[in-house]
C-alpha cells in the first residue's frame, strides 16, 4: 500500500528510489538497489524475496522482465503483489497484480517508472511522472522527493501518510542516499529534512571514504577537514 518511483539521472548517472506510504519503516522493505545490478521496488503485500532473489537473478544475467517473470510465477501470492525493476542495461519491467487494492497501476518511461497500489487515483502516478520529468532542473535526490510531493498533493495514499524513503546510489558499492523516515505525521517533509541536512556534512565527508578507486580513503584527520570544508565551499559558490 504505497507508490515509488525508481528512476536514473541523466547526468550524474546516479540509480535512485523513493517511495512514501502509510505504513511504518517503508525504507525497510521496499526499495532495494546494487550498483551495477540494478533497482528493485517491491510493494503492495509486500514480498522481500523479490528485492533480494530478484538482485540475484539480475546479476546472473537476466533482464528485468525475465527477473519478474520469475519472481512472479513462483509466487502464490502474485495477485496481491506490485513491483518494478530496472536492470543494469536500463530496461524496466513492472507488475500489478489483479488483487492488489484500487486503486493500482504502475506507469514505465524510457528512464524511470512509478508505481503505487491503495492510492486516491491515477493522478497520483501521472502527477509524480510529471513532476519528474519536469524538474530536471533540481539535483536527483531533491527532484524525487519533488515527485512523490507532486503525488502526495493529487492524494497520495488514500489511507494517509507514515513513512517515506529515498535510496541512490552512484559508482560506488554503498549507497550515496539512504534516508529512512519511519513514523512521522509529515514523512516527505522530514524527508526532505534530512537531505537538506546531509548536504551540511555527510555528503562532503562521503568524498573522502574508503571508494573503489581508493579502498582506504582518507584517514589524516586534517586532510579531511579541509577537504571537506573545500567542499562545503565549493557548494556554497555553485
């Protein structure tokens, strides 16, 4: 019971999900990505072996499609399950199973998907696609939390609003973003909190962790210091 959008940013590359539901600790079962696999929405009655089977299954070598083909016809549960996946090559399946609760549909585009079952209407996935595609001038993570705000106002879950979430990933095996809102009466906003806050320190820091170019990262604590507060300037004049 919830929509997300799964999505790539054209000029950083980044792979990104965010999802918002009236449910609690949404960023704990729904969105799943690997860098260099792919990315994994799974919702509805929630199954998180399609996160996890479903990554497998991707970095095997199978397609999105086949991915969900599989994942789908091995469960008994698939009329009240909704996913969507992209795979590495940027080709995007979804699935909305004939039981999920109205109302439920999903809508793919050449570079992101979005999708959402127990909603207040179509309108919430037309008004999160067109937001995103509309926003391109915001940076990814900001753009979509934009989205999921833009679905929200056309009605978002028809039931209400508890949790929200928002996980990125560039290059690098661990994830860029990965903010969870887990109970709160205004989950998009505090979400949209946090990414404000993770500009402050955490995402200049992130610069000079251990990465795949350099496994040790920085580790002279002055070095770090001014490198992050090179990049803190370097943002603030950009």
């Amino acid at each position: 019971m919830t929509w997300s959008i799964i999505a790539k940013d054209a000029t950083t590359g980044q792979i990104g999900i965010a999802v918002s539901t009236c449910a609690f600790a949404v960023g704990a079962r729904v969105p799943f990505i690997e860098t260099g696999t792919g990315a994994i929405a799974s919702q509805a009655f929630v199954n998180p072996f399609y996160g996890l089977r479903g990554m497998a299954l991707l970095r095997a070598g199978a397609t999105a499609q086949q991915a969900l083909d599989i994942l789908t016809a091995q469960d008994e549960g698939r009329g009240q399950r909704q996913a969507h996946i992209r795979d590495h090559a940027g080709r995007i399946a979804a699935y909305t199973g004939a039981d999920c609760v109205p109302w439920c549909g999903h809508l793919v585009r050449e570079t992101f998907s979005v999708a959402g079952n127990m909603l207040a209407g179509p309108e919430v996935i037309a008004e999160t696609a067109r937001v995103f595609e509309g926003r391109t001038d915001l940076p990814f993570a900001k753009r979509l939390i934009a989205a999921l705000k833009a679905g929200e106002a056309a009605g978002g879950d028809k039931r209400g609003k508890q949790s929200a979430a928002l996980l990125i990933h560039d290059d690098e095996e661990y994830a860029l973003f990965d903010l969870r809102v887990d109970d709160h009466a205004d989950p998009l906003a505090e979400l949209e909190r946090l990414e404000r806050v993770a500009h402050e320190r955490y995402l200049h820091y992130r610069k000079v962790m251990p990465r795949r170019g350099d496994p040790s990262g920085v580790t002279n604590r002055d070095d770090i210091e001014r490198l992050i507060a090179q990049s803190i300037a370097a943002e603030a004049q950009g």
